[in-house]
C-alpha cells in the first residue's frame, strides 16, 4: 500500500519515539519531520548520552559551527590574545611634520573602532608633538592572503553588515550605522562615524506599518562617497538602527582616519593630492605607536552572545597564525591548522566541512554528535569558563534575550543558529538537580524554523530528568 504524505508523516513519528514525546509532539505540531532532526544529550559527568537521534548526520548547522571556532582559538590562541594594529612612519616627524605618509598595519582586529581610532590619532598628536602629516595613509594588509570576496554572494544582500568579510586593517567591522528615531516633525536619520567627504543622501518616509521586517523595506547603495538610502520606516518600531556594509575596507579605514585626524587638531600637507593607498611597510619604517584590541574572550563575548559573523572570520583566519605571527592567514591554513589540534585532541570529525568558522555558509557541516563531543571535550578543558562566558544566557541576553517564560531561565548557556531551512541550538544546560547536561539540536529542512517549541519542549525534558 502506498502510503499518503500524511500517514507517512506518522508512521515517520512513530518510528523516532527515541525522542521525548513531548519534542515529538511539538515537531507534529509544526509538521517537521523527525528525519530532519538531529539531536545529542549528555550528562557531563557520563560517557555516553542520554538522547542520540540521528547524531551521526552531517548537517548544517549555521552559526552553532562557532562554538568550534570558539573552542580552537580559546586552546590555541589564548584568552588574553590581543590583535594588534600597528602606525609606522619612514622617520621619526621633525618639527612636527611626518614626511612619507603614515603607514597602517594589521593583523585583523575585529575590534577596533572609532574612539580607540581617535584615542590613536590624539596620541601621535601629543607624543611627537605632531601637527602635520604628508602625505597619503597607506593600509598594509599582508597579515591576511588577498581575497577574492563577494559580499553578494551568501543572500544578494551585500549591504548587510554581517556580509562584510575580515580584513588585516578593519575599521568598525567596515559598517556605518544608521540611526532612525521617528519623531513628531518626522523621522530623525544619524549617521555615524561621520568623515569629512561622506555624502549623506537619506530618503526614507515614516509609515504606519509593522515593524517585524523594517530592514527589508531600505533600499540602500553606495557610489563613491555618497550613501544612498531609500524606502520607508514604521513609526512603531521607536528608535531603530541598521549597520551597513561600506564594501570598501581601505576606503572606508582611511577616510574615517583622515577626519579623525583633522578633528584632533592635524592638518594634511598637500590635502588636494591625499590618497589611501595599500602596500607593504618597509623594513626601514618606524613604529610610531601601536594598538592593541580587547581580548580575546572579550571579543567572543560579542561573538557569540551577538552572533557576530565578522569576528567569527577573523578569529578563525587567526587560528592561521597561531604559534607564529608572521603566517599569512588563508581560510585553507586555518583549516589544517583546526583539524589538525582535533585530532591532536583526539576527535576525529571525518564529517566536517569548514568554509569561514562562522557558520554564515550553504557547505558547512558537522554532525549532532561530533558537536556534543567537542563541547564535552571543551567543559573539561582549562578555557571552559571563557567559552561558557562567552555563550548567550537563556531568558537572559544575546540571541535568547526574548525567552523568559521558562524554568530554565538563568540556567542554560547556548549558542543558536538560522539560516532558510536550517535551525540550530547547542550548548550547556543546567537541570534542576544541579546537574550540567550537554545539548545539540540540528534541523535542517523544510519548516525548520519553526522549531523553537520542540527545542523548548527538549529543554524542559533535560530539566526534569531524575
């Protein structure tokens, strides 16, 4: 007998009741089949799991694949890992005047921002008493390989801020941040950090709309200088922000700096000719001042608790020079570099697909039970507090800020992901008996996001066991 879409629906159901019924229940509910599932549960103080449904799986498992990341550069790189960006000059300045241009290098700090730009441009004024510079800013970007990226290429959206790739001199994560605030006279646009040749062409008219989807109703270019953002904005929504992707790392690094630089007081020589250019520093430069970022754990705290996607790339191009800071860092070294401390580690992961670390990728996979193994492996290292710290809070902050109405508020440390057709939870659990738990959930497929209620239901399963 052929079996309808419907009876084979159930009979799929019933052939996984390994699952709890109340995650059974929840998936029937949301009607997303249990073959599209993969789920891992573990005690931390057992050997083997509690719950293995379809654990063995490869799938994709979105920005759950940072946790990996997060893990490799904790062991390899250290918490207290600093990026560091370094300004040369081709000679000291001389009454006050820096001749040759000043020179940037980078080793990928996704961190670096607007006030410690400023903080490093009030510096050079004051400690060489510098008033001048002449003539050029010029980025080198040798830390990392040149690559070839295309900030269309994930989701045609290259506007988007989490689209940006790491670069070796960053700036901002190369995002702009435009601010809306509706008002009684209309819609209030802020733009920032604002630089001396950014033209600012802003559109947008304030509506009666929802606000579930505001982003997709601005429509926004960049030619040049000029930012063009067009569409409209519900009044609803308050005080919203959306940060864009410049596309243009160099550019947009040396601009802001230039007008950094001017409103600390500093001039350009020859500002009629001023170029950002990007070359290596020569062997014969000097190294004027230096910067160094937050930490690493600092910088996996945004990471994660945010699902930042920038830093998710640049520490995981870091992994490439891990141990030796003059490796040129490739996505292809970084991923001999994490396999090769997993099977130093002793896990062996033959189903493992890297592409960036960050998980913002249609080719990554892993599966539910080499993802439990990791985070295992990971509770029992000397960094398990740095990782655990790092991770959102459930009911709390970060990407499970909005789940309150549970028990298990406070208690659980988990990193979620989402892409279309990908759903994904992994992380730490606290039972009511005290006891810590591991948790993987993979969804991959049709309706995958809609299962939330099933990843809740799992939860509160963990919480109760005797």
């Amino acid at each position: 007998m052929r079996l309808t879409p419907f009876l084979f629906l159930l009979c799929s159901f019933a052939a996984h009741a390994q699952l709890p019924e109340t995650v059974l229940t929840a998936l029937k509910a949301e009607n997303v089949a249990p073959e599209n599932v993969s789920v891992f549960v573990q005690r931390i103080d057992e050997t083997q799991p509690l719950l293995s449904h379809q654990a063995a799986i490869p799938r994709n498992p979105a920005s759950v694949m940072k946790l990996l990341t997060s893990y490799a550069a904790l062991d390899l790189l250290g918490p207290s890992y600093r990026w560091k960006t370094q300004f040369y000059g081709l000679n000291y300045p001389k009454q006050g005047v820096l001749d040759g241009g000043l020179w940037v290098k980078g080793s990928g700090d996704p961190t670096m921002n607007t006030a410690a730009l400023n903080e490093v441009a009030s510096e050079l004024k004051q400690k060489y008493n510098l008033n001048e510079i002449c003539c050029d800013v010029v980025l080198d970007q040798t830390a990392y390989a040149k690559q070839s990226f295309d900030a269309a290429a994930f989701d045609a959206k290259p506007y988007r801020a989490y689209n940006a790739p790491a670069e070796a001199v960053m700036l901002n994560q190369q995002a702009v941040r435009l601010q809306f605030s509706p008002s009684a006279n209309g819609l209030v646009a802020v733009v920032y950090p604002q630089w001396k040749t950014l033209i600012k062409n802003i559109d947008v008219k304030l509506t009666d709309a929802d606000c579930s989807d505001w982003k997709n109703a601005l429509k926004i270019k960049r030619e040049g200088q000029t930012l063009t953002v067009q569409g409209s904005f519900p009044k609803s929504c308050g005080d919203k922000y959306i940060d864009i992707n410049w596309l243009d790392g160099g550019d947009y690094f040396g601009n802001v700096l230039a007008s950094i630089w001017e409103d600390v007081g500093g001039r350009w020589l020859k500002k009629s000719a001023f170029t950002i250019k990007t070359a290596s520093v020569p062997q014969n430069a000097v190294l004027l001042t230096e910067h160094a970022s937050e930490t690493l754990a600092e910088a996996m705290r945004e990471m994660n608790k945010s699902s930042n996607n920038v830093i998710a790339r640049s520490m995981y191009l870091s992994l490439s020079r891990a141990g030796d800071e003059t490796q040129i860092a490739t996505k292809a070294k970084s991923e001999q570099v994490l396999k090769a401390w997993l099977k130093n580690k002793g896990l062996i992961f033959p189903e493992l697909v890297l592409e960036n670390g960050a998980g913002l990728s249609r080719v990554e996979r892993i599966s539910a039970e080499h993802l439990g193994a990791l985070l295992v492996s990971a509770y029992h290292s000397p960094v398990m507090p740095e990782l655990m710290a790092s991770l959102p809070i459930y009911g709390v902050d970060g990407t499970l800020k909005s789940r309150k109405d549970s028990p298990l508020y406070g208690r659980a440390h988990l990193k979620t992901g989402s892409l279309d057709g990908v759903r994904t939870i992994a992380g730490y659990v606290l039972d009511a008996k005290g006891r810590r738990w591991v948790m993987v959930v993979l969804v991959n497929g049709e309706n995958a996001g809609a299962t939330k209620p099933a990843q809740d239901a799992l939860l509160s399963w963990i919480d109760q066991q005797k």
